[in-house]
C-alpha cells in the first residue's frame, strides 16, 4: 500500500494538535508534520517553525513548502520534505486548513481526510481556556465552526467532545484496521 498523506481538520478547539500528537505517539507508522507558521515559536500551542513573513516568503520562493496558504492573519506552510517521508513508506499526518483539502488530494497520490468535530460548548470551553483570543475572537471562530469541506471530499467524522483516548482509539482502528 502506497503511504498516506492523512488531513486532519476541525474547527479552532476541537483538539486537532491533541489527537494528532497522541496517535503519532500511539502509531509509530504515523510521521506528524512540523508546520512553518509566520507566528513567533514562542506563541504556544502546536509544535511549529515560526518565521518571520520575509522568511516565509523566501521559503515559498525557494519551492520549500508541498503546501502553503493563508488563515486568519497568519501563513502556513506543509515543508516538501514530507515527501521524503512518504517515499519511506510512513505516512504523514498533517493538521491543514479545510481551503486546502483539495489541494492536498491534487497534491498526493494517497490522502485520506479526518475531520474532528466537538460540540459548541466543548469548542467554546477550550477556546476561552487556551486565552489566546478574546471573547469576541472566540464567537467569531465558532461561527465558523460548522464551515463546510470542499465538494469532492470525502472525511471520516470523529466526535471529539469526550475524551482523548477514545477519540485516539477510534482514528487508529479507522486508519489501521489490522491494529491488535
């Protein structure tokens, strides 16, 4: 079997970098990707490269990103050296913008797509916990939370509202059926 490029997506709080890093620790055939993100490395949250938008911009010129795409204010980038990994034979699991689903899938000969969900609530308790945004931004970012994938995708939905090992459990039995 060709190596997968798996997306995981999901709106602000839904615990996307949780889950993927406790299925990577659980699954060594899983490889996380590092994000270059133009957000000082000191921000928190998720592991990723922050660099500065001259850097960023020096790196897409130079041909350093298998993916690249602006959100909210910052620009984020998947480095070309997953497709080093997947030459290997791991795949990759990366935490991508649903606007660059199909990108992914024109971009990879083997993608599959996960799309975490969570209630409202559960969404807007670990929003506000994390204090990276105001409640105003908070409202703003749940608005957007039930935001459509892009025609032509095909996702497996996981509820992660409860708790992490089962929401764990459940993406590797799905991705790894032959699991013991």
């Amino acid at each position: 079997m060709t190596a997968r490029f798996i997306c995981v997506v999901g709106p602000s709080g839904v615990g996307k970098d949780s889950v993927m890093h406790a299925m990577a620790a659980a699954e060594p055939r899983l490889v996380p990707v590092r994000r270059v993100i133009t957000r000082p490395s000191e921000a928190g949250g998720e592991d990723f490269d922050g660099v500065t938008e001259t850097q960023f911009s020096a790196m897409e010129a130079a041909g350093k990103f298998a993916l690249s795409w602006p959100a909210h204010g910052l620009r984020y980038g998947i480095p070309v050296g997953v497709d080093d990994v997947l030459a290997s034979g791991q795949d990759v699991l990366a935490n991508l913008s649903r606007a660059q689903l199909a990108a992914a899938q024109g971009r990879f000969a083997n993608t599959e797509f996960i799309a975490l969900t969570a209630s409202r609530d559960v969404l807007e308790k670990r929003l506000l916990a994390r204090g990276r945004e105001t409640v105003e931004q908070v409202a703003r970012r749940l608005d957007r939370a039930s935001f459509a994938l892009p025609d032509g995708i095909h996702a497996h939905e996981i509820d992660n509202s409860g708790t992490l090992d089962v929401t764990v459990n459940a993406a590797l039995n799905l991705l790894y059926p032959d699991r013991s």
